[in-house]
C-alpha cells in the first residue's frame, strides 16, 4: 500500500455535534448588530414592522405599511415576526436581524435532523457547517430580508415531503404541507412553485410505472393534511382581500405572475442570462464549492441510495432552473437551495473519504493561490475604491491585500495540516470563512455612512434647532432613515419603486410637489436629504438657494435653510 492510499483509508471521524452548534452559534451571533440597519432591503423590512408596533391599528397587521403607504408585495410573517422581536427586545439592530439568524440556526436544527433520518450523521453535520459558514448564508442569515425564513420552512417541507414518499406516514405529511403553509406566508407562491416542481419531479423518478406515479400523486391530497395547510394559509389573504378590495389583483397578479413574465409594474428588478445563478452558486458555497472538482477524481467507497441523490438532486436544480427561467433575477433567491444542496455535496464527499487527503490538500493550495493573486493584484491597484474607508485601523486598500495575504497563508496552512494529518477531514477548512466573517463586519461597519443613514440621524440629533426632515426624490436608497427617525419621512417629487402603489392607491401627505414644498421651506426649518445622483437635479430647484447649509455625509448631502 503506497502513502497516498494509506492516507485516504484513514477512517474519518464525525465532527462532535456540540462543536457543530458552537460554530453555528458564531457565525450567526458574532456581530449581529454591531453595524446599522443597511438601507434598500433591509432598511424596508425593519420599518414595517417598528411601523406595525407604533401604528395601534390591526388594520397595519394585515396590510403591512412603509413610509405610512400602503406596502402589499409580501405575505406578512416576516414583519409579524420581526415586530414580536422588536417587542421583546426593542428596537435595535440585532434584534431586527434576528428572525433571519433564528432562520439559518433551524435549517442546520434540519440538516442534522434530516441527517439522522437517513442514517448519515457525519455528513449532516459536516454539511450544516457548509451550509452555516457559506459565503452566501453567511450574509443572508444576517440580513434582514425574507429568503432566509422561506428557505427554513421549504427545506423541512421537502424534508418532510421526502421521508413521507419513502414511509407513506400520514404524520410526515401534515408537517409538510404545514411547513408549507408557513413557507407561503413567508414569501407567497413561489414556496408552493418550488415545492410542487421538486416534489414532480423526484415522484417520477421514484415511480416505477405510470400507475405507481399516479397513486403517489393522489396520495398527497390527503384531506386532514390539506386541511391544516388550508387552516394556516387561508385566513391572512382572507383578511387582506376584505381590508384591501385591490389585494387580490396586486398580490396573485402583479406580484407573482407578473413578475416571473418581466411585466411587474413598477419595473425594479433586475435581469440577467440563462446562466446568471451558475457562477453565484459557487460564490454562495465558497470555499466549499472549490471541492465539487475533487467529486471527478476521488472514486467512491460507498453508494448512496440513488432515490436520496435524485431527491437531493431535485431540491436544488429545480429552485436553480425555475429562477434561472424567470425574468426577474436577485442574488439573494439562491439561498433557498443551499442546505439541502451543502447536504448532496457533503454526502458526496463522504462516499469518497472527503475527498481524499491529497484532493483536500490540492483544494488548499489552489485557495492559497487564488488569495496571493488577488493580494497582488490588490496590491498594483493605484486608486481603490475602498481606500477612503478606515477598517480595523488601516485604509480600505491596506485591509483588504492584508485579509487577501492572510487568507493565502491560512489556506496554505490548511493544505499542510489536511494532507499530514487526514484525520481531520475537511473541518480545517472552517478556519477560511471564519477569517471572512471577521473581515465582512470591518468592512461593513466602516462602511456605515454609505450604506445607512444612521450616522445622518446622528448628526440630524445633534442639530440645535427642531427640523422637519425630508427626502428628495428617492427613499430606497434612504430607506432606513424612518427606522432611525421613529418616524414617516415626507419626501419632495417622489420617484420611489417601493412606495410607487402605496402613494397610488389613496390619498395621503407623504409625497410633496416642488410647489408646496418650496412653501414649507419658506416658512419653516427645513432639513433636506439628496443623494449625490440628485444633486444636480436639487441645484436646478428654485428653493434650492433657500438652503445656504449643508453637510456631506457618505453618499447624501444634508442641507439646511
């Protein structure tokens, strides 16, 4: 037997599942709230619920409210959710996050569950640290957005689903369509889309003959387990249809089929090709992603059963293919497919001794090389982009080649350790994204002023005078400004996507013309928040010499009359 088969016999042990949870626990706790609410996305999802709490008003429970508009693009469990945690523990920014931390904590609670059902322990646990450490779920666990609480409550449905096509027990198929219920009110059809194309899909592989398949398609109408489908789903868009005669249009038409077809209006979303998901999803697993090539060269000790791969399999190409097809595209969709996919992968790997010590090792070099090469290119680079913010002490150019030189000699040192000491599997490895975590909260938090307006608010708490403030033009890119403000922000000559139906639909103050604008400023202090974008636009506005202060601050200038 030469050295290289000696170490890829080497028996592999089970990572300790309290090491597993240890882990978790920091790639979800470390830093949560130690950088402001960021504006876009989040910035919406944490003022609807604040708004929620403050309003007193059932009828905002129901249909949810930005800005004080009217905000129907999203079933409501997100906001539910999120405002019981401002509740309890107020509102701040870990607590805002903490729906879709608690999210990514219960899809390896699933991974290692799924694990023990289909009896391969080590390779759930190594794949919930994939999953939990990913590139990708590493900052949407973090984020306060709604695909994390959508991809919690898909993935145990298509769990559940599973197991119930392989024991034909009616208690696994209540959980499922239950799941699936919740997974509906977390981000509307498209659970059930996904669900129905990879359950289709796996029931044919699995059928033996076109009666086989009948009868499995038949048996999942079962009536007490739609009945408590029906029971959790029904009685919100219910609610919403009669507090809102328009919902029902909205909602089901422009939101979801609309969408899809790239007809949605307003038009705010992004396109992209065919293969616009294929280079994210390694992005979304690195550095885990970089062992799918050692799958080519290392041969399998063990076989799968080939109806767990096809399931496996399904759960994740058909999310891929569905969004793929789709007019609309957003990095973020492709969370949804990442547990059970690091699930596939670890158990491929496991069939092939992870990977073998040499194909580990190889792995590490090829990391180390790709980090020194960026280093060095980062290192030719004259004018950065990031050189005007201060992370950790050193400008954005210095921090960033000194993590890229870092995380060359780490990964280096990763190949050295798997390859003399093969033992220990692939867990070595978990020291990479734990080094870009660190990195992702410096850069985050010295980032601030130009990916929040919290340090706007600041310095808007620090003026001596009482001012009303207001935005110009646009609110996303503003748009945690309400949350720091405890308040609707009046907005001059709106051009906002994200409010576009709220102002729409009813009559309200929260958009002001030019006109009565230039008003207000004539007779009050006034604080006016314009994006560089607009700032030309601003200059031409006859009020604008009203305003003889101002005040840059990140990416907005602040001015003052």
């Amino acid at each position: 037997m030469n050295v290289v088969q000696a170490k890829n016999e080497v028996s592999q042990p089970t990572i300790p599942a309290w090491l597993v949870w240890l882990l978790t626990i920091f790639f979800l706790a470390y830093g949560l709230g130690c950088y402001p609410i960021l504006d876009n996305n989040e910035g919406l999802y944490a003022e609807i619920p604040r708004e929620m709490l403050a309003s007193g008003d059932w009828h905002h429970w129901i249909i949810p409210h930005l800005n004080g508009l009217a905000y129907m693009e999203k079933p409501p469990l997100l906001y539910w959710l999120t405002a019981v945690s401002f509740a309890v523990f107020g509102e701040n920014e870990w607590a805002a996050r903490l729906v879709p931390a608690m999210s990514a904590l219960s899809c390896v609670a699933l991974i290692l569950w799924f694990g023990r059902q289909i009896a391969r322990v080590a390779a759930s646990r190594l794949a919930a640290l994939m999953f939990i450490s990913g590139l990708g779920v590493m900052a949407m666990s973090r984020t306060l957005m709604f695909d994390m609480l959508l991809t919690v409550f898909l993935t145990g449905a298509l769990m559940f689903g599973y197991l119930y096509s392989v024991s034909g027990e009616k208690k696994k198929l209540n959980w499922c369509l239950g799941l699936l219920a919740f997974a509906l009110l977390a981000k509307g059809f498209v659970a059930i889309i996904l669900f129905g194309a990879v359950s289709f899909i796996y029931t044919i592989l699995f059928s033996s003959s076109v009666r086989d398949f009948q009868k499995r398609i038949f048996a999942w109408f079962d009536p007490k387990a739609i009945g408590i489908f029906l029971l959790i789903a029904l009685p919100w868009h219910i609610a919403a249809i009669w507090a809102e005669p328009i919902f029902a249009w909205f909602y089901f038409i422009n939101e979801h089929v609309l969408r899809f077809l790239g007809k949605r209006e307003p038009h705010d979303y992004y396109a992209g090709a065919w293969w616009y998901y294929l280079p994210r999803m390694v992005l979304y697993l690195f550095p885990w992603s970089f062992f799918l090539p050692v799958l080519l060269f290392v041969k399998a000790r063990q076989q799968t059963p080939r109806t767990l791969h096809f399931f496996l399999a399904s759960a994740w190409i058909m999310p891929v293919l569905f969004f793929s097809l789709s007019s609309a595209k957003a990095n973020y969709y492709l969370v949804v497919v990442m547990p059970l996919a690091a699930l596939q992968l670890a158990i491929a790997l496991e069939d092939r001794s992870f990977g073998a010590a040499w194909g580990r090792a190889l792995v590490g070099v090829f990391l180390a090389a790709l980090f020194g090469l960026a280093a060095w290119w980062i290192g030719r680079q004259v004018n950065h982009q990031l050189s005007s913010l201060l992370v950790y002490g050193m400008d954005g150019k210095q921090f960033l080649r000194a993590f890229m030189l870092s995380a060359c000699v780490l990964s280096a040192g990763v190949a050295v350790l798997v390859w003399h000491k093969a033992r220990y599997g692939l867990f070595p490895f978990i020291a990479l994204p734990a080094l870009m975590l660190l990195a992702f909260i410096g850069v985050i938090q010295a980032a601030a002023q130009w990916t929040s307006t919290q340090p706007l608010v600041a310095e808007l708490h620090a003026l001596t005078e009482k001012r009303e403030v207001f935005l110009f033009k646009v609110f996303e890119h503003q748009s945690s400004l309400p949350f720091y403000l405890k308040k609707p922000v009046r907005i001059v000559e709106s051009r906002s996507s994200d409010l576009f139906w709220g102002i729409k639909l009813h009559k309200n103050n929260i958009v002001v013309s030019d006109t009565a604008f230039d008003k207000i400023a004539s007779e009050q202090l006034v604080s006016l928040v314009v994006l560089d974008e607009d700032l030309v636009g601003f200059n031409d506005k006859k009020y604008a010499r009203k305003f003889k202060n101002s005040k840059k601050i990140g990416r907005t200038t602040l001015f003052m009359n």
